[in-house]
C-alpha cells in the first residue's frame, strides 16, 4: 500500500502565480464543465498518520494556469493522457498522429 497525499486547501495568493483568480467567470458561467489547467505543485508540510505510520505529504498548489489560446485544451488533454499512460504503464497511441506531435516529428 502507497502513502496517503493530502491536498493542502492554500492557493498561490496572488494573481501572478494564480490563474484561477482571473477566470472565476469561466467557472460560474459553466460550473459543470471540467477546465484543463498547468499546476506546479510541492510539498508545503509533512504529517504522519498515526494509525499506518505512514509520513504523509500534504501537496499545495505553487502556480496554477488555466488552458489558454497559445496552449489548446486539446493539447493539454493529450498530454495528460501521455503522463497518465506513462504512470501507469499502459503503452497504447494517441489517435490521429498525436503522439508525433507531442515529440514534435514529422513521421
């Protein structure tokens, strides 16, 4: 059994490291539609769960950005999908020639 994470509530206080402040709109006018975002994240603290023994991390949200016209949804789907099939070693290709985009060939 893997170590719990824990999701630190904090957000990146200002709107240079946080995009979700100036996109409130987008998450009123659709609020069931899922957004695609870029996130750095980091470790903001250390706990142990009693119980298991286990040092668990709580994760924290350092930047964030939402999709935007110079990086697609679209694009930014893919590549989730890439980092989810290289996690969890499923090797299957994206459809249309994606995954030569993504390495930026021509083939």
């Amino acid at each position: 059994m893997t170590a719990p994470v824990r999701l630190s509530p904090t957000l990146p206080p200002d709107t240079h490291f946080n995009g979700l402040l100036g996109n409130v709109a987008r998450f009123l006018s659709a609020p069931d539609d899922p957004i695609l975002a870029v996130v750095s994240l980091a470790a903001v603290r250390l706990v142990t769960d009693v119980p298991t023994g286990f040092r668990v991390p709580v994760i924290g949200i350092r930047e964030i950005e939402l999709s935007c016209r110079a990086v697609s949804e679209q694009t930014l789907r893919e590549l989730l999908d890439v980092a989810r099939r290289e996690r969890v070693g499923v090797r299957t290709e994206l459809p249309f020639g994606a995954d030569a985009n993504l390495r930026g060939d021509d083939r």
